[in-house]
C-alpha cells in the first residue's frame, strides 16, 4: 500500500532527498499472489519494472491464473523478464 501514499510521504521534511526516491531506489514490490492488471500497471508506474518481482503467497494462495497473468501482461518483453525472474536472479544473487 506505500505505493499509493508515496506523494503524501513526501511532504515529511528533514531527509535529504524525497521519501519516495528512498523508497524507489531501495523497495521492491510483489503482487504475492494479488493478481491485478490496474494494480500491476499502478506500481509499475509509480517503481518501475526493476524494482518489481513476481511472487505468489504458496501455499496460503494458489492462483489458477498464475501463468496466464503473466502471459496477458501489457509488460514489453524486457519488462516481463525483469518482473517474472529477472529482478530476482538479480536482488537475490540466483545466477
């Protein structure tokens, strides 16, 4: 939910740099399992797609449309990589 309150966040003073930058630069998003194309769209508008990583909350939510979330994405190629494996190979050091 940070993601919706980023420009309110920002009215705190006393940081070097808006909250939000902090926040885009060091956060990454997972949708964990809450498989919406307005909400994709949303924070992937507000972080951009490398700080997105695609989770789903096994075995508390088992999704049936898992696979075709992501293949129905309007995700360009390079984004959709990032988003399903690309930014977790990345942030977790699996290649």
């Amino acid at each position: 939910m940070v993601p919706l309150f980023l420009e309110r966040l920002d009215a705190y003073t006393g940081l070097k740099k808006h909250f939000s930058d902090y926040y885009r630069q060091n956060v990454y998003v997972t949708p964990s399992g809450i498989l919406s194309t307005p909400q994709l769209n949303f924070v992937l508008a507000e972080m951009g797609a490398d700080h997105l990583i695609y989770s789903i909350d096994y075995p508390y939510k088992q999704p049936k449309n898992s696979r075709t979330f992501l293949n129905n994405t309007s995700l360009i190629a390079t984004q959709l990589e990032a988003f399903s494996h690309g930014n977790a190979e990345r942030v977790f050091h699996l290649n």
